[in-house]
C-alpha cells in the first residue's frame, strides 16, 4: 500500500497524536459544534462508484485557520460479505485510521465525532479532504478484505450536514433498538474487542446483548458480524465459559480472556457493577457513571456536558480519573445504550442508585428508566450542589435516601470529603473505624469494604477556627 501521493506520513505511530487548540489548523465536528456524524453503510455493488471521493462544501483549503465546523462523514461499502450488521465495526474503524495521519487527531464515533487537523501538516499540504478519502479508502480496502467497493464523501455545507444528521441518527437507534430483544442468558457466546488498546493497554471490552459497548458503537450482532469475516482482527469471541454470578455478570470465559488479553493485570470482572471488580473503561466512552459519596449514588455525564456537573467537575476531569483501561471503583465509563438495558449496574442498585444526569442523556433513556423513579432524579435544572441534591432527593423520597440511614451525622460526614478525582484507590476489605473529635467526643465514622478514591481530602474544624488543607 502506498501513501507516496499523500503529503504527511501515515501509519500507526501516529495513533494516540494529541493536537493541541495553540496547534490546530481547524476542528471538524467536536465540542463546540452541535451537529457532526460518521456513518458506514452497506450498499448494494452497482450502488456506489467505487473510490470515489466526494466533498460536499469547503474543503480544508478553503478554511480559515483556527476555525470549527460541523462535519459529516459517509462511508459506503459493498461486497459479496458486507451486510448491515457490519456497518458499527467499519465506521468504528475510521477512528483508527483517521488516527494514523500525521498531524491529525479523531476522538469519539458516531453523532459525537471531533477531529482535528495540524497547522504543521496543513502546512506539508494536506490542505484537502480529498488527501483524507484517499488514505481512508486504502487502509480499509487493504485491512478489511471483505470490502470490494468503497465511497467516501465529506459533508462541510453546514446545511447539508444538518439535512443528514437526522437520518445518520435513525440509523444508530436501529443498529442500537436491534440487540435490545436478547438478552446475556439466551447467548453462550459474547464479543471482546481490543481496538482501544493501543490508548489503554488492559482495556477490553465484553460486548454483550445486555452490555453495549463502552463507546456505543458496537453491539453484539455488530460484534458476531465482525469475528465472523474476521476472526484474527481486533473483534473475536468471548465464549461464556462457566457462570460464576450470574445476578453480577462474572463468568469464567471473560475473566479468563481479560487474563490473557491485559497480560494478567486485569484477573476478573462484574459486568454489571460500578464499583466492585468494574468493568474497565478505555477512554472512548460515551458517558461516565460517577460517585457521589455524600449521597451514596451515581451520577451520569455524558462527553458533551459543558460544565461543571453537581460534584463540582467537569466531565473531562472525571474522564482522567475514568481511562486507561483501569477498574477504577465508583468511575465507570459506560455507553448510553447500556443505560436502556435491564442489566444497568444491577449490582449497586441499578436506576435506584442514580441520583444526577443531564437533562440531554435524560430525554435519550426516559422511556427505559423505571416510572417511578422518572422525576426523583434531578438533571443540571434541579441541582447544582450537593446540598440542593440531597435537598431534592430527600424531597422526592428517591429510594438512595434509604442507604443513608447508617449514617447518623450525615452532614458532618459529608463535610470531610469534598472533592473526589483519581490518583488511585484504596481497598478495605471488611470493615474499620475513623475516629474525629477530641477526649470531650466528637464523630465515628464506620466503613464497611471500604473503596476510598480522592484526590484532595479537605478536614474541616468543627469549631471556630481556620481550615486547614
Ligand atoms: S470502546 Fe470498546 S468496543 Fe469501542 S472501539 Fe474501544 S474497545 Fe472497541
């Protein structure tokens, strides 16, 4: 295969580029822009004119430097082998590609796609999308051999990428609505899929009927497609093996192949828990389920929050704390579409356990979340603070207020952990006891299998005094 034509290096060194903003000749999609999409589609041979590269607006020449723009990216396919089911693995391996240009930087997938170009490769002359289609176009047909014909078209005319953003979306909800009727039960085979390795070495994710995948890109049929046209490539099987829990998602085929495939740093795993033996989370998630311990539940961001959430971080903050293919207790990376199945986090209480999300992820998982529990759970328009959280939670008499009860003094309790971000956790097994106060009395504190997480741990004076960090 040869780039000799294309004017930057190509290859996978380049794969895990940061592009700085101080760095950036212009962003496609990302943040800052609310609609932008990647779609793969299977077509029908004489439907699509193979290698042809079509660009729908400006191109990058015409761009002003620094500056963002809504973007969409089709790729069609075709082949004896390609079908529908194989759709989520081609598009979810445009992210890899587009990764190994010089100078270029691809996160996320799907609605939720933000790349960058570099002034130093626009300055090498990748000054055309055209340069793009062309590697895209080679790099599929040489690693993916069921592709016999391949289309690309870049959409930049903000209009037209906002005409083809709704029907982009219909077709993930249909790709998502398919896996929704099985469940892990009805299977004995899962799907493992490596593809974030190169950015979290112990990461692999179990793609289950029940369990999406982290970045909610691949399902399970999407998974059996691709081990099937492709059983050496970067999504294989997972055969169940024995069951150890059911109720938590243990089997001895997935820990067997987190063993071999995390070169041994990673031994078991719960499928269905935040905090015990979690699933590892990479970096490409689509939404975090993160604790808040004064209230003893889980709040969820999702990567387009702008802002601050209740606990007072941002999710790219709590995303730090979440990636690199570790099982960090109480950060979770997770998928939207995990959210929809009746094995979310059942072990820590499912839906009961949840007491923040934005209003956004709200509207998306409405109709999945228990009736009841539909307006206990406040959105970024309830509550800001922790204090107005539990105000509201306790008003709601949403079912988390039952777990505080152990806590006698929760207030004060609350008050000595502020702020909880990664630098690495503590596990207790069973049980001890902290002690705050002086000989004339002061607070117990019991911890039962006790996790701590925290970055700062702020001890305040409960009388007069000055606070001491
Ligand atoms: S998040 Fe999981 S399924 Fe998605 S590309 Fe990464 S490893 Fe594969």
């Amino acid at each position: 295969m040869s780039f000799e034509d294309i004017p930057v290096d190509i290859g996978v060194i380049y794969e895990g580029e940061r592009v700085r903003t101080k760095d950036m000749f212009v962003e496609l999609g990302g943040p800052k822009i609310e609609k932008k999409f990647e779609l793969a589609l299977a077509r029908e041979m004489d439907a699509i004119e193979d290698e042809k590269v079509t660009i729908i607006g400006p191109d990058i020449k015409d761009m002003e430097e620094g500056t963002y723009h809504p973007f969409g990216m089709l790729i069609e396919v075709a082949g004896k082998e390609i079908e529908p089911d194989l759709e989520g693995v081609i598009e979810r391996r445009v992210h890899e590609y587009v990764n190994f240009v010089e100078g270029m930087m691809h996160l996320n997938q799907r609605y939720d796609i933000w790349i960058r170009l570099s002034k130093k490769s626009f300055a090498k002359g990748f000054n055309s999308l055209e340069y793009l289609g062309k590697v895209l176009i080679r790099l599929f047909k040489s690693e993916m051999s069921i592709i016999e014909q391949i289309q690309v078209t870049f959409i930049t005319d903000p209009e037209e990428v906002s005409n083809r953003y709704d029907a982009a979306i219909t077709r993930y909800d249909e790709r998502d609505a398919r896996a929704r009727g099985l469940s892990d039960a009805d299977v004995d085979t899962f799907y493992g899929c490596s593809l974030c390795q190169s950015f979290a070495p112990t990461h692999v994710c179990t793609i289950t009927p029940q369990r999406y995948a982290n970045c909610g890109a691949i399902s399970w049929f999407d998974g059996r497609a691709a081990a099937r046209v492709d059983p050496k490539g970067p999504l294989y099987e997972i055969a169940k093996g024995d069951t150890i829990d059911d109720f938590r998602g243990e089997y001895t085929g997935v820990d067997q192949l987190y063993v071999e495939k995390s070169l041994g740093k990673i031994t078991t795993v719960a499928l269905y828990s935040a905090f015990e033996k979690p699933h590892t989370s990479c970096g490409c998630f689509e939404a975090i389920a993160f604790v808040i311990p004064e209230v003893d539940g889980l709040g969820i961001v999702h990567r387009d929050f702008k802002g601050e959430t209740v606990n007072g971080l941002q999710f790219s903050s709590m995303a730090d704390s979440t990636a690199g293919g570790r099982q960090v207790p109480g950060f979770h990376g997770i998928s939207i579409e995990y959210m929809r199945s009746t094995k979310f986090l059942q072990v820590d209480g499912g839906w009961d356990r949840i007491v923040w999300m934005p209003v956004a992820i709200r509207k998306r998982v409405e109709e999945f979340m228990p009736e009841e529990l539909r307006d206990k759970i406040p959105t970024e328009e309830d509550a800001m603070t922790i204090s107005d959280l539990k105000a509201y939670l306790k008003e709601k008499n949403h079912p988390v207020v039952e777990r505080w009860t152990e806590l006698e003094d929760e207030d004060e309790a609350a008050a000595l952990v502020e702020a909880v971000q990664d630098t690495g956790y503590v596990g207790v097994p069973g049980e001890f006891t902290a002690m705050i106060g002086g000989a004339g009395g002061g607070l117990e504190i019991i911890f039962k299998n006790a996790k701590i997480y925290a970055e700062k741990v702020i001890i305040r004076r409960t009388g007069k005094g000055e606070k001491k960090k």
